[in-house]
C-alpha cells in the first residue's frame, strides 16, 4: 500500500497540481517520517490534507482489488476439496446397518401378507 500511495504523491507532484508552499510541507513530512497520527493531518493546509487522504484512499483501494484474484482463487482451489472423514467420530458397525435394512424391508411385506388375507375373508 505505500508503494501506491508514494506513487499517487508523486505523480500529483509531476502533474503540477501542488503548490511551491505545499510541496515544502510534503518534503518535510518525508523528512521526519510521515504522519505520527491522524490527529497531525489536521495542522496541513487543506490542499495536503486532501492530497494525502486521495493518496491513501488510492492505496486502500488498489490493496482491496490486489486480494480478489486470491480470492478466485481460493473458490476455484476450493471445488475440488474433498470431504476427509472425522476420525474421532464412532463409525457405526455395518452389520447392524444391514439389519436395519433388512428389518425395514420386512415389515411392510408382512403387513401386506396380512391386508390380502384381511381382503380374502371379507
């Protein structure tokens, strides 16, 4: 993000749309460091207020589009994950599985039995 931000500052300063007065301010600024905080941006003549927070604004921007190849990425990596099963869960047995199912399919046969011989007497 600082790269962009120098470069923003730099090319304002090349474009000519910062004053003499204004640009000793900048050179200072660079000088000691940069802003200590927020609260130092408000003792800046208004045009270097507003070149410094268009400049960062440029920079949170280009950070944020920077992250959305990533993020396709990652959703693009993340179709071909597979489902790796909990090793501490209890698998059920499956023979008792297949006794559900074999208890499952035999009540309605018989239950059918039943209705055809209810049927019949009728």
């Amino acid at each position: 993000m600082n790269a962009k931000v120098n470069s923003y500052i730099v090319g304002q300063i090349e474009s000519g749309t910062i004053s003499g007065s204004d640009l000793d301010i900048l050179a200072a600024l660079y000088n000691s460091g940069g802003l200590a905080s927020i609260m130092s941006l408000e003792g800046l003549p208004q045009t270097v207020q507003q070149i410094i927070r268009d400049a960062f604004r440029n920079g949170v921007r280009w950070s944020f589009m920077s992250l959305i190849p990533w993020a396709g990425l990652t959703v693009f990596l993340f179709l071909f994950l597979s489902k790796i099963p909990d090793g501490d869960v209890q698998q059920p047995n499956h023979d008792e599985e297949m006794r559900d199912v074999e208890d499952q399919t035999r009540k309605p046969s018989s239950s059918l039995g039943e209705n055809i011989a209810t049927e019949g007497q009728k």
